[in-house]
C-alpha cells in the first residue's frame, strides 16, 4: 500500500513539473492555479510540494540544469570524432529544449546558491567541451554563442508550437 502511495504521489509530481513547464513556457506570468489546473490537481497538492511559485521556478530551472549537466558530461565521456561528438550534442541539446524555460522566466524569480552553483558546473563543462571540439568548428565560433543558438531555436519552436510560425510560409 505504501509503495501504491509513493508511486501516485511520484505521477502526481511530474504532472505537475510537466505542467508548469507547459504553462510558464506559453505564458510566463501565468498563475501558479493555472499550472495545478493544467496537471489537473487541486491547488493545496500543489502547494504541499512548493510553497510558492518562485520555489517551483527554482525546481524547474534545477532540473534543467541538471539536464544540461548530464548531456555535457555524456557529451565530454563520447570517443567518437569531435564533429560527431558536437552533433550529437547539439541534438541532444535541442530536443532537450531547456533554453525555451530560460527564454520564458528569465528574470522573473529569484534565483538561489544551489541555481548559481549548478549554472557555473555547467558552465565550466561547456567550456572543457567546447576546447575539445573547437578545431571542426568555423573560426570565431565561441562558446558564448551555443547559448544564443539554443534560446534562438527555443523561439522557433514556441513560435510554432504556438502556431505563431508556419513552416510552409517561410519557404
């Protein structure tokens, strides 16, 4: 029975980190009742988990720098060519789709020590890849401009995920 209870409260957690990502991405100065209405879960199951939005904010942004660690270091750990290992990084990173967050919230809470620790890991990992595989990539290409590249196909894709974008107009 107790395992039934953990394995509930588990779904009921991703349907709500599901949501707020979903919800603050379309819109993000959206109430934190629109995330609960959208995981389809009452306000206070939502509350008991987080106290308030910003806190909520802090555990998507966690998740996605996690994310963001986990490719880099399974990125940094590939043998392959440095042009396969950075293809398949930028797809990873892409599908991913951590930047579209970024993009949304940025500025909109505040940030604390553990969001600044992980940013400055992921940071530093970035760098050590990007050194290794700088020579396939054009002169003057920095590391600098993967965090351009990644917010600007994050706009794109809201873009048209939110049928702002058609495809078959741009051609």
């Amino acid at each position: 029975m107790a395992n039934e209870s953990s394995s509930i409260r588990a779904r009921a957690e991703e349907r709500i980190l599901e949501a707020a990502r979903e919800v603050f991405i379309a819109d993000p100065d959206a109430p934190i009742s629109a995330v609960a209405h959208r995981a389809d879960v009452g306000i206070s199951a939502l509350y008991s988990r987080y106290t308030s939005k910003d806190e909520l904010l802090r555990k998507l942004c966690s998740d996605a720098l996690s994310l963001v660690i986990s490719i880099v270091e399974m990125a940094s750990a590939d043998d392959r060519d440095p042009w396969t290992v950075f293809a398949d990084f930028m797809k990873k990173m892409v599908d991913a789709n951590t930047s579209s967050l970024t993009l949304a919230r940025a500025g909109k809470f505040q940030p604390n020590e553990d969001l600044f620790t992980l940013a400055g890991r992921s940071n530093e990992l970035m760098v050590v890849l990007f050194e290794r595989v700088r020579g396939v990539l054009r002169p003057g290409f920095d590391v600098d401009d993967l965090s351009l590249i990644f917010e600007q196909l994050a706009a794109i894709k809201w873009e048209i995920q939110s049928g702002l974008f058609n495809c078959a107009d741009a051609i």
